[in-house]
C-alpha cells in the first residue's frame, strides 16, 4: 500500500525529492502518512479535497479486498 500511495503521490507533486510518505500501525489499523513540500501540498490534496478523497478511495478499495484497515493522512 506504502508503494502504491507514493507513487501516486510522485506523480503528481513538482518536488519529487521532498516526498516522504511511512507506515505505522496502530492496533490493526495501517496508518500511512504523506508529507510533501509546502507548495506542493496543493497539488496533493486537490480543490476542495478531491485527489485526496481519490486516493483514499483507491487505498480503501484495495485494503477491503484484503480485509485490512488502512488510513491515508497528508501533512507538509
């Protein structure tokens, strides 16, 4: 999933270098953090939050399949 969200993310972002994105768990429930450069952040989430929202959703329809729990949240 870690894979998959950072390549997503790769692609949309300018500062390709600045893209850090990790994966904890927290009780059974993946939580994959995205950090980005401040000016790309933009980019990343999306007027009124639609790529975010698309992303989670691919993560979300993935992660069901496979009957786990993941959690997508961006910071800078």
């Amino acid at each position: 999933m870690k894979e998959l969200v950072e390549y997503i993310v790769k692609n949309l972002v300018i500062d390709k270098d600045s893209v850090n994105v990790t994966e904890e768990d927290d009780d059974g429930v993946k939580i994959i953090h995205v950090f980005v450069a401040p000016d790309d952040m933009g980019r990343v989430i999306g007027r009124s939050g639609k790529i975010a929202s698309a992303v989670r959703a691919i993560i979300n329809s993935i992660s069901s399949r496979q009957h786990q729990k993941v959690v997508v949240k961006f910071g800078e």
